[in-house]
C-alpha cells in the first residue's frame, strides 16, 4: 500500500483530504506544518507527501527544499490558493512533481496523485533495471546435458513459480547465483526485481544497513534517508548469498521478514511491508553451523523448504567439453581474439582434472590459456598446463590410509561405482549398451547396477532467457 503524507496548517483540510486518499486505497498520515512534517518523515517513508505552500513557519517551498534532503524518495505535490505562474515555477524548481490550486475537485487530486506516484514507480524500474545491467549475470552454468546436471534443472523447473523459500548448497563456483537467476527468471515474478548480496561481503552494521534501510541521522555518516534491499526486491526475489556467514544478529532479523513479512529500517519507528521470495545459497554445512550455535536453527528450517544441491564440476564431465566451448566464444569475443578451438588432448586433459573451484576455476583457466596464446591458435594440453599452476595433481586419489574413525568401505565403493556409471552415461551420451562397454561389463550388469542406485534418464531443459542462453 503506497503512503501519503498530508501537510496543511487547516485542520478540516487535513481531515478531509485523509478520508478522501483513505478511500481511494492510500496509507495516509498528516502533519500540521512544516516542523511536523520533517519529523515525521524522519520517523517513516513515504511515496507522496502533499503539502500546502502557504503555511506560518515554514512555508511549502521551504518544506520542499527541507523534504529533498530528508527524504530523496518521496514525490511532492503542493497546493496552494494563490496560484500563479511564478510559484508554480518555484515549487518545480524546489523538486514538485505537480501543483494543485484550491479549491480543486478531488477527482482531479487523485489524478495528480496517480500519475506522481506512477512516475515514481517508473524511476524505481528504471534504477533497477540500471542495476541489474550493471551487475548482469553470467548464464554459463546453465550448460550442461550430463544427467546431474539436469536433475537439478528440473527441480528448477518444478519449484520456480513455488512461493517457498530456497536453500542453494554446494561448493565454491558451482553456479549458486546462477540458478537462483535461472528460479527467478522462470517464475511468475520474472518482470519483478531480482537482487542479490553477499552476506559474507560487508561488516554487520554495513550488511543490516543494506539489507534493511536507514533513516538519515540513525549512525554516523547516514545522511539521507535509504531503502534497503528488502524495499528495492519488493514483489520480486532476494538472493541472499553465502547466508552461513550472516552474524546472528541479522539472523533474528531475517526471520522476524520472513515471519512477519515486513521490515523496520534502522533508526526509524514504522513497520514496512514486503513481499519477497527469498533465495539463499551457502558452500557450509549449516546442520553443522547450527550444532555449534553459529546459525539459528528456526532460521535454518525457515531457508531450507526446498532444498537443491549443486553438484562439483568433477561430479558432471560430460558437460566440460560444451562449458569448454562456451568460454572459447565468450573470450573470443570480449578480447577480440580468434583461437580457433581445443585440441581432443586437451579436452580430455580438462576431463581429467579435478575442478576444486568448479566452473569459476574452468572459466579463469580458459581465460588464462587464452590470454597467453597466439591469435588463430588452438588450445593445447601444453596452453592448460601453463594455465593451471597444479596440473600434476588432475587426478582425484582414492583414500590410502584409514583415519581413527574407521572408514565406510561399502559407502566409499557405493559412491565411486555410482559416479562411474554417471560418467559413463555422459560419455556414452545416455546409450547405456555404450556405457557397459565403457565400463567393461555386460549390459544385464550395467542394469542392474543402473537401477539400483536409481539413476534415470533427464530430459534436456532450458532455463534461461533465450537471449542470455549460450
């Protein structure tokens, strides 16, 4: 609900107009004055303020100038009853969007107050627009044609339009970010905001500033009135990334939004609400994080209604080739060179290796390679050696000792014979007579190990906007 503030020194005007905007769906408080006014707006924010120019005190021109300062965000409107082209003029150069001569029918008030407030719906779309083109996403982690890639695009499929909340795990440069867009941008909420902060980026009172908004004079340096990221994501999705790092006392606070679905900025008095999805992501364990009292455990099962799993880079092989040759045409085209492709070796190579940092860590060595070779070139083993700095540990060891704990030899059997069978589809391309050659057994075995780890054939799926796919 969008929220008014009336300012005139007549009482009945003050009153009337209040009903009137009531009626017609508005919030609506009122001040007597300029004064009352200014203290008001350091309290709360408001959409519109619709003021009187002539007042004892403080006059509206003065209140406008004030107005600007205190609260950059709210539109102004003024009235007067002594209408002339010079005060007209005055109160746009003040910031007015409008003016209204008394006596005037409320019709056309609220006309005036329709097209204030559109207007400024249109500059916030315009700043978040900015925003996000600014800070627009890489869609390359949607590739992807192995099957655990997939399964977790069809969970994306089947839980974008959900209102739920949901927790994004996995390691480092999986791509958390990534699918958080992909949620977003398949979900009724598409045309709506999508905002992200990284939680573990800025000192608390930075992050719960960012987060929540402040009022001017609420700490030092805060000399304006701000909306926070809650207020700027409103009727759109939030990603609130690496969310494990939230110090504690922001996380009694995201609760109390996602309980109560409003938030207070710091420094002000007035609940504001919000509606929001909330997407989070985190490469910790936060069963562990709430064992040892580091995350709250209500916020924890709060974030955690639908849960997704990014799986490592090693877990999907049979999508580097195809993340391989959406880098070559990316860097090709952002450093205006023309390597011409990579060599088998070097696929296989890059198929070897153990991706620690996952598709972040592909991407930086790709660009790397590229970086260091010749114009028109194709990319060797001998580029990607150069380009990655531990290449003689490409590939993953099986455990050789056994820790005081002990060690789950049917677990640790169970889990590479099951990554073997993924790769092996992937490589074979999902032709399981294939695979079962690959692995040097019979097709009946392949079976049966097949369908008792539950794997399944995944339909491709599309999950980014057409334009931004590779």
């Amino acid at each position: 609900m969008e929220r008014i503030l009336v300012v005139d020194n007549e009482l009945h005007m003050r009153e009337f107009l209040a009903i009137a905007f009531k009626r017609a769906g508005y919030a609506v408080e009122t001040a007597e004055d300029g004064a009352a006014a200014l203290n008001v707006l350091a309290k709360a924010t408001f959409d519109l303020m619709l003021t009187d120019l002539k007042m004892p005190n403080m006059d509206g021109l003065a209140l406008l100038h004030a107005a600007r300062l205190a609260s950059p965000e709210t539109i102004a409107v003024v009235m007067t009853a002594f209408a002339s082209t010079e005060t007209a003029i005055e109160a746009m150069k003040q910031g007015a969007y409008d003016y209204l001569t008394k006596p005037f029918q409320m019709d056309e008030a609220l006309l005036v107050l329709r097209n204030a407030l559109e207007r400024r719906r249109l500059q916030r779309e315009n700043l978040r627009l900015r925003r996000e083109l600014k800070g627009q996403a890489d869609f390359s982690g949607v590739i992807g044609q192995s099957a655990a890639w997939l399964k977790v695009l069809d969970l994306v499929k089947k839980v974008a339009d959900s209102r739920s909340n949901i927790l994004i795990t996995g390691e480092s440069g999986t791509g958390k970010e990534v699918i958080a867009r992909a949620i977003h941008f398949n979900s009724g909420r598409v045309d709506c905001p999508f905002v992200t902060v990284n939680c573990s980026a800025l000192p608390e009172p930075l992050l719960e500033s960012e987060l929540f908004g402040h009022m001017k004079g609420a700490f030092t340096g805060a000399v304006d009135n701000k909306e926070g990221l809650f207020e700027v994501a409103h009727t759109g999705s939030l990603f609130l990334d690496e969310v494990g790092e939230a110090p504690l006392s922001i996380q009694v606070k995201l609760l109390r939004v996602l309980q109560e679905k409003e938030i207070r900025r710091v420094g002000g008095t007035k609940d504001i609400k919000v509606d929001v999805r909330m997407i989070s992501a985190t490469n910790k364990d936060l069963v562990k994080q709430v064992a040892a009292g580091a995350f709250r455990e209500d916020l924890y099962y709060r974030l955690d209604v639908i849960p997704i799993r990014l799986p490592p880079l090693r877990e999907r092989q049979g999508d580097i080739p195809l993340l391989a040759a959406h880098f070559l045409r990316q860097f090709n085209a952002e450093m205006g060179k023309s390597i011409t492709g990579i060599d088998p070796d070097a696929i296989r190579f890059l198929g070897e290796y153990e991706w620690r940092g996952n598709v972040r860590e592909m991407a930086n060595v790709v660009e790397r390679a590229m970086t260091m070779a010749a114009a028109g070139a194709t990319l060797t083993v001998a580029d990607f050696k150069e380009a990655i700095p531990n290449a003689s540990s490409a590939m993953p060891t099986s455990p050789t000792f056994i820790p005081k704990d002990g060690v789950d030899l049917e677990g640790l059997i169970e889990g590479i014979e099951r990554d073997l069978l993924m790769k092996a589809m992937d490589r074979a391309r999902g032709v399981k007579t294939e695979a079962a050659r690959l692995l040097r057994i019979d097709f009946r075995s392949f079976r049966y190990r097949f369908d008792k780890y539950g794997l399944k054939k995944t339909k491709n799926l599309k999950v980014s906007p057409p334009q931004e796919a590779a």
